[in-house]
C-alpha cells in the first residue's frame, strides 16, 4: 500500500522559494498524515506500506513515521529498501531516521 497525503511539500525550484509556513498548519497536515498512515498500517492484508512526502518539516517525516511505528511496532518494522542512498532523515529527531529511505513490512 502506498499513503498519499497532503503535506507542506517542496515546490518551486525544491528550496529556491522556501518560506516557513504557519505551524499550526504543519501540525494540521502531520495529523492527518498520522491518521492516514494508521489506517494502512491497519489492513491484516498488507504487507509493506510506503509512506513518502515531499515536506521538509520534520513534524511530517521522522516525527510522523517514530510515533506510527511506536503505535505498531509489534506488527510493523521499517526495511532498507533502497541500501545505496545514505541517511535520508534527522536522526536527532527520530534515532531510525537512517531507515527512513525504507518501508513498514510486517514482522
């Protein structure tokens, strides 16, 4: 399964036109990411689940996949899917941040 979600999102260029938006805003869109992604990780069916944004807040990365994983760690883990890309998040936020280029599989 792969969760599609609204998110801040990098346009324009990636960065060029970067602005900060309003964190009641980025808390907003991380809810709803979370609320998403619990939902996938939900089906007995499934077996990966692949969460990706294109935000550049960690409130809708790390923060998103350590508290998921946290609710469901006994049925998920995260798996390198991708071995060749370095580290993809910010391990000072969520310490598997290393893992983020990978998937929920179920153990």
């Amino acid at each position: 399964a792969v969760v599609s979600t609204q998110s801040t999102g990098v346009t324009e260029g990636l960065l060029r036109s970067f602005q900060p938006v309003d964190k009641s805003r980025v808390k907003s869109l991380s809810d709803i990411q979370k609320s998403l992604l619990n939902h996938a990780l939900s089906f007995p069916s499934a077996e990966r689940v692949v969460y990706s944004t294109c935000s550049v807040y960690d409130e809708e990365n790390e923060r998103v996949v350590e508290e998921v994983l946290g609710l469901h760690s006994r049925e998920w883990e995260l798996v390198k899917v991708i071995p060749s890309w370095g580290r993809r998040g910010n391990v000072q936020v969520f310490p598997e941040a290393d893992k983020m280029c990978e998937v929920f599989t179920r153990r």
